[in-house]
C-alpha cells in the first residue's frame, strides 16, 4: 500500500513538474532526447557558472538570447528552453552528464561547486546520525523499513500525551465502533444501576434470579445493535472494506462481550442475596450460556442476518424460561436457574454448545461478506 | 465545453498497460484469458430482488479512466455500482476485478474480495457517521477498516481531506457539514486508500456547481491511473469529466461509448427527426435537451426503449457488448 503511494506521488509530482515547465520547454521538447554536444555543454556550464556566482539572475537571461537554437555559437549562452532541455536530458544520460560536469568544473564555479558538495554531505551526515528533524517528511518513502516508518508522525496527528498510547486506544475505541459509542452501553449502565438500586432499596430476593435469567440474552442483544445495516450507519462502507464482515463482527461481538461481561458480573454481585443462591453463581453461572447464546447468534447470522438471529435466539429463550419461572417463588426459580445454569452437566452442555456455534461460524466464515442478503 | 475533448487524452485509453507492477500488493490470482488492462470485467451480471429485475444480463469492460454511468431512476446503476463494490452479490453472473474473481464461491472467493476489497474505494449513495466523529476520525476509521498499516494512515487521511477541499474542516465534528461537505467527506473515505477502482454512486449529488468542477477536476486527475466509475444523472457530469459512458436503462446497457459519441448520437437523432418531423417547433417527437450530449442521452434510450439494438460506438469491446446486452 505505501508502495502503491509513493509510486503514485512520484508520477504526479513529476507530472506536476512537467506542467509548471509548460510554455517554455514545451518548444524545446524535441530536443529533449539530443545529446548535448561539446559546445552546448561548454555554453550551459559558463551561464551555469555565471549564475551559480550571482552575476546575472536566471530571468533576465532568456531576454537576451531569445533568439538562441540548438546550433547556437559557442559564444552564445543558450537560452532557457535549452538549459531545461540538457537538464532534462542528463537526468538519464550518463554520457552527457559527464560531458557538462566536465564543462562546468573548467569554468570558474568549481570552486563554490566543491564547497556546495562538502557542505551537502556533511549535512547528510549529519541527518543520517539524527534522523529525527526529518522523519515527518521521510516517513512516507521508507516504507520498507517498518520499525523507522511505524515511529514518527503520530506524535503530531494525535494531540494529548503519550503517541503511540493514545493512537493505540484511538484504534481500540475505532475497533469497538457504535457498540462503545451508541446508546446501547447507556441504556445498559442505566438499566444495570436502575436493577441494582431498586433491588437493594426494597431487598427484593427475586431481582438475583430476575438478572440472571435476562443476562445471558443481553450479549445477543448487543451484537444486534452494533453490526449490519439496520444498526451500523457506517454498513454500507464498511461491507465494501476488507475488514467488513466476520472480522468487524468479530471485533464488535469482543467490544459487546468486554463491556457487558464485567458489568453484569458486578451487577450480580452487589445484587442481595437471599435467593438461596451459593456463592459465585449469581456472578459467573449465566457466563457460558451468554457466550453459547451469543456464539449461536452469529451462526445463526451467517444464514439470516445478526438482527433476525437475536431476535429469534433471545425470544427462544426468553418464552422457554419465562414460562418454565411461571408460578415460582423466588427461591424455586433460583433453584431451578441454578441446576439449569450451573450444574455441572449444564456447563457441559453449555459449552458444548457454544463449541458447536463456533463451528458453524468457521464453516460459514465466507458468508458474512454479503451482509446484504441478510 | 472544451473539456470533454482535453479528458480523452489527459485519461489513459484502454490499451494502456504500463502500469507498474506492484509486489507489495496482496495476492492477486492471475487469471489468463482476460486482457490486463480490463480491471472491471463483469458478464452476465443479473440481480434480482423479490419480483424486480434490477440488472439483466450485463456485461461491462472498463480499463482506466473515468467512466459515466447514465441512466434514468430505478435503471440499476445503484445496483451496478454495489455488486461491483462487493457489497452486494448478484443473482448470476460473474465479476472480475483487478483480475479477481470476486463472485467465486467459498474461500476462494472470499480471499479474492479481501485482497480487491483493499485496493477498492466506494462512496455508497447514502451513508451515515458516526455523531461524534471528525472528519479526521471518520477517514482515519475507513483508512483502518481499509486495513492501511497506521504509519502510512495518518498521512493518507490528511492528503485525502486536502483532495475534497475540507483540510480546514479536518477537525470539525461530521455532523456540522453542510449535506455537499459531508458528500465531500464521503469522496476522501473512498480514495483513502489510493484505490485502483472507485466507484463512486451520485458524487455530485448535493455539491454546488464550482465544488462539482472541483470535483471534475479530482476525477480527471485520478482517473490517470485509476478506473473511476461513477453514477450520475446529471448528463453534463459526464460530458466534462469522463472518457467513456454507459447508459444504463431497464437493467440493461442501452448505449457504450465516449461523451463525444453520445453527442454525434443526438446530433444524427436530431437530423433525422428534423428531416422527418418538419419544423423546430413541432419538435415533440424531436428528442428532447438542451445540449448535444443531452440529446444523444435522449436519443439513445428512445432507440433502446423501442426495441431497436443497442448503440455502441466503435470500440474493441462493441461486438461482444452488444451480444451481452442483447441477452
């Protein structure tokens, strides 16, 4: 890619240049492929010299020689259009460069010429010891050295401390997209502290069973609300790059998971106890489900689309456990949500399921490149 | 306009194959049989939605340069343009870009899309942001979903911006942008990452006319080395900026050609309504615009719409298109 950039710069810059060089070396251009004989070359380095030491200035040469072709006399300096024609050519002519080199270190510049060069490789030196200054203006064309390419610009794109740090939480936060940004994260928080204190205020032993049964679908949820076209303003563009499809779903499911998974944890945890419930499982048991439950989204996506999919899985389960938890107290439903979450054949079970959902996603993983069909 | 006849030869024509070769670019399955220089081939390419035909059997050549795609509402340009991008896959047929087959089935096609995908810019015809981002954000976010290593990003970003003319807005929040600047914003995302195709749906949908020369003068320059495709229906789009057009009706290719030939297409339409039709002011059967390209735009969807074969002016790709076409 940088490859591909520089490249392209390269041609118009030189396009560029060609354009500015228009009316003046456009009558020339013939002559752009002749060599530059002795007497051409000999002229070219005295109104080289002349103006190299500042006796007369580059614009009001050609005024003079107007009249000057490319047999000019010796005598003669040669007119613009001829100095750009042998600059031209002996930027891929060895021979004649050698040829006005030569002439040019006879006229009387070659001193000032050996001072100019002395004083253009100590700063070469000098820049090659401290590459910093310069690694802006660098950092496009050394691209085949990824460690000098990948340090220096960031420094100034991104303000704030820290560079590198900053571009790299940048690209974290980009990676989350709308799953971090939408109103998704602030209607989970509200609704999370909303559970939370209303539990605790009445000390209702039902709200730790309640939670864990809603848990496992909010994942699903958030997937939903972070990928495909109905969710994502940025779909259309997105499908049309590289990372569009599974890897941005990926990417969003692990956003959806980093924010939900810890703060359900907590809430669960500062949820009273009372329920019965033993130790860890108000925090942890709905974990596999969730994940199993999510897992089974996208596999279910790869066929129907994420929306259709978390709406289908998430009212599955919702209808089965609300009609199971129908007519229970609160320490039945706990119980029963217990031995169905995190019995020990229950995790089997939960996991194998989750393995299966992967499973289908590897084998479907060409799918999601057409979100559209969804 | 004397720009219509200067962009042929600032634009490459199709038998331009000088293009550096890029070993640095990802894999790209060179498939023989298919000429170089075709870096969009599409055949038979049908798209259907439930009961509509949006696209019906077409098959499109493009190389370098900028290229018009005409055609009244609901023709298909809108569907062309997103299963080219990969967006969208079609019911039959088969795409070829860069050399790639992006339509093939299973992994194969998948990494073709991923290697295509990087290289291919798209300005969808509508798009949203997101409410908090810059300009910046918003380019440098397609610049990451477009896989650019970061160090060369940053600078990408920036140039991209400077194209559009927004460098001066680079930090403002998207959704400040008047709808032609947020149009603008949509241009930098697509060419981001230097693309070797961009299409791009109604580019000047929303600009004013000195952002739309602007914006034709953008077109010209990428097109050098570039294939530009871009939907419009604004026929004086085409006749500034582009080096070749396709007039799209029904879901099939009515008409392929240069601007210019589109305009010779009016003028002989003209002539012959004028010998048949009488005077100027009965011109009611006369093919209707303000302008020659106009009219052969007229012209040529008359002709096709009466059943009559498709135009095509002289090309090598003509006979093969007017078969596909046909189809």
């Amino acid at each position: 890619m940088i490859r591909l950039r520089t490249v392209r710069q390269d041609r118009l810059g030189r396009q560029d240049r060609l354009g500015r060089q228009g009316p003046q070396g456009r009558p020339a251009a013939g002559a752009c492929d002749a060599h530059v004989g002795p007497e051409l070359a000999a002229a070219y380095a005295r109104s080289a010299g002349t103006q190299s030491a500042g006796t007369q200035s580059a614009g009001t040469q050609p005024a003079g020689t107007v009249g000057g072709t490319a047999g000019a006399p010796a005598g003669d300096a040669p007119s613009e259009a001829q100095c750009w024609s042998v600059e031209r050519h002996v930027e891929h002519c060895t021979a004649c460069a050698e040829r006005v080199s030569a002439a040019v270190r006879a006229t009387g510049a070659a001193p000032a010429l050996a001072r100019l060069r002395e004083d253009v490789l100590a700063r070469a030196a000098a820049e090659r010891a401290d590459p910093e200054p310069y690694s802006n203006g660098v950092a496009g064309t050394a691209s085949s050295d990824p460690a000098r390419s990948a340090d220096p610009a960031p420094v100034r794109r991104l303000p704030g401390p820290g560079g590198r740090f900053a571009r790299r939480r940048a690209r974290i936060v980009w990676a989350a997209g709308p799953a971090l940004r939408g109103p998704w994260l602030v209607s989970l928080v509200l609704l999370a502290a909303a559970v939370v204190c209303a539990a605790r205020l009445t000390g209702n032993a039902a709200a730790q069973p309640l939670v864990l049964l809603v848990a496992p679908v909010l994942p699903p949820a958030g997937v939903a609300l972070c990928y495909g076209r109905y969710a994502d303003p940025l779909h259309e563009i997105a499908a049309s790059t590289p990372a569009g499809g599974l890897r941005l779903l990926l990417v969003r499911t692990a956003a959806v998971l980093a924010v939900t998974v810890p703060m359900l944890a907590l809430a669960g945890a500062l949820l009273p106890a009372g329920s019965g419930m033993p130790g860890l499982v108000p925090v942890a048991a709905w974990l596999l489900p969730g994940l199993a439950l999510t897992l089974g989204t996208l596999a279910l996506g790869s066929f129907v689309g994420c929306r259709y999919a978390a709406a289908a899985i998430g009212s599955v389960w919702l209808l089965s456990v609300c009609s199971a938890a129908r007519g229970l107290s609160a320490r039945e439903l706990a119980g029963a949500l217990t031995h169905f979450l995190a019995g020990p054949a229950a995790q089997c079970g939960w996991a194998v399921a989750a393995a299966t959902g992967a499973a289908v996603i590897v084998l479907r993983r060409t799918s999601y490149d057409f979100q559209e069909s969804f | 306009m004397s720009t219509a006849r200067t962009a042929p030869a600032a634009g490459p024509g199709p038998g331009r194959s000088g293009r550096p070769a890029q070993p640095g670019e990802p894999g790209e399955p060179a498939e023989s049989g298919e000429p170089a220089e075709a870096t969009v081939a599409a055949t038979g390419l049908t798209v259907r939605y439930r009961r509509a035909t949006a696209l019906d059997g077409i098959r499109l050549r493009l190389g370098d340069g900028v290229h018009g795609l005409l055609g009244p509402n609901g023709a298909g340009k809108t569907s062309l343009i997103r299963v080219l991008a990969t967006v969208a896959s079609p019911t039959s047929g088969e795409i070829r870009l860069l050399g790639s087959r992006v339509t093939a089935r299973g992994a194969e096609g998948h990494r073709a899309r991923t290697a295509v995908r990087r290289r291919l810019g798209y300005l969808p015809q509508q798009f949203g942001y997101y409410p908090g981002f810059t300009v910046r954000e918003f380019v440098s976010y397609v610049a990451w979903l477009k896989e650019m290593p970061g160090s060369a990003a940053a600078d990408a970003v920036e140039r991209a911006v400077e194209r559009v003319g927004l460098a001066d807005r680079i930090d403002a929040k998207v959704r400040t942008l008047s709808g032609g600047m947020v149009r603008r914003v949509g241009i930098a995302q697509a060419v981001v990452n230097d693309p070797r195709v961009l299409l791009l749906d109604e580019p000047t949908a929303g600009l004013d006319p000195e952002q739309r020369v602007q914006l034709r003068e953008l077109l010209r320059e990428l097109g050098r080395d570039t294939t530009v495709l871009l939907s419009t229906h604004l026929v004086e789009d085409v006749a500034a900026a582009c080096t070749g057009v396709t007039v799209l009706d029904g879901g099939r290719v009515a008409y392929q050609g240069t601007p210019r030939e589109l305009a010779e297409a009016g003028e002989a339409a003209d002539g012959g309504s004028a010998a048949d039709g009488g005077s100027a002011g009965g011109s009611a059967a006369a093919v209707a615009g303000d302008s020659p390209i106009e009219r052969g735009y007229s012209a040529v969807l008359r002709a096709h719409r009466s059943g009559a074969r498709p135009h095509t002016a002289g090309g090598a790709d003509s006979p093969d298109d007017r078969a596909g076409s046909a189809r």
